[in-house]
C-alpha cells in the first residue's frame, strides 16, 4: 500500500495526540486506523464538508434542542 504525508497544524496535533493516548495508542497507529475508518465509511460531500448518514433510529434535534444545549444549565 502507498504511503503519503499528511500535514497537520499544531492543534489537531495535540488533539490527535490526546485522543491516541486516552486510547492507550500510539499516535500514528491510532491515526491509521481513524484514517482508514473515514476512508471506508459511507460520506458524501456537501459543498467541500463531509456528511454522513444518520444512524437508524437516532434522534434528530430540534432547533430548540440545540439551542438549550449551548446555553447549558441555567
């Protein structure tokens, strides 16, 4: 399999770096294998950002749902 270089700005480093080590992973495996989830996963693109299906049975938030959400408890 070919192999490439992907270049990452230092936030998603350390947030990648985070995400590895709370799964008890080494960065570039846990990387690999996010990588190759994405890559196999059912997504379609809507104008440049990545979409994909919604789950059978999940809910679907209202805008008051979200609204309450971001407001948090009060």
């Amino acid at each position: 399999m070919p192999t490439m270089t992907i270049s990452l700005n230092e936030e998603t480093k350390a947030r990648l770096a985070d995400l590895a080590r709370q799964a008890g992973q080494e960065v570039d495996q846990f990387a690999e294998a996010l990588l190759r989830r994405v890559a196999s996963a059912d997504v379609r693109l809507e104008r440049g950002v990545p979409v994909f299906p919604r789950r059978p049975g999940a809910p679907v938030l209202k805008v008051e749902d979200v609204n309450r959400l971001m407001d948090g408890p009060e």
